[in-house]
C-alpha cells in the first residue's frame, strides 16, 4: 500500500516538473559541443526524463 502512494507521488513530482532532486540525479555530465564545459546533462531516477540542470540545480 505504502509502495503504491509513493510510486504515485513520484509519478505527480516529475509530471509536475520537481524530478528526483533530493534522491540524486543519474548520468551527469558535461555537453560535448560546450567548450567551457558550462552545460550540465542529467536523468531523472524516477522517470527516465533527460534534460539540463541549471544553475540552482533544477532539471529542465
């Protein structure tokens, strides 16, 4: 039951656009095509969603 709540509350987090933040992201690394290797990459753990983290650490 308590698994449930939880996957459910994961699903509306990442439909909502908070991703796994405080759980960690995977796959971080630096763009290839950014010279000065400003521009993070990473993937949300719950969804599987690919995207930029910004300068607060968000993914978008």
């Amino acid at each position: 039951m308590v698994m449930i709540i939880f996957n459910k509350l994961k699903y509306f987090c990442c439909w909502i656009g908070w991703h796994s933040y405080f759980i960690g992201f995977e796959n971080i690394h630096h763009s290839i095509k950014d010279p000065l290797k400003f521009l993070l990459f990473a993937k949300c753990k719950w969804c599987g969603y690919t995207g930029q983290i910004d300068c607060q650490g968000n993914l978008f």
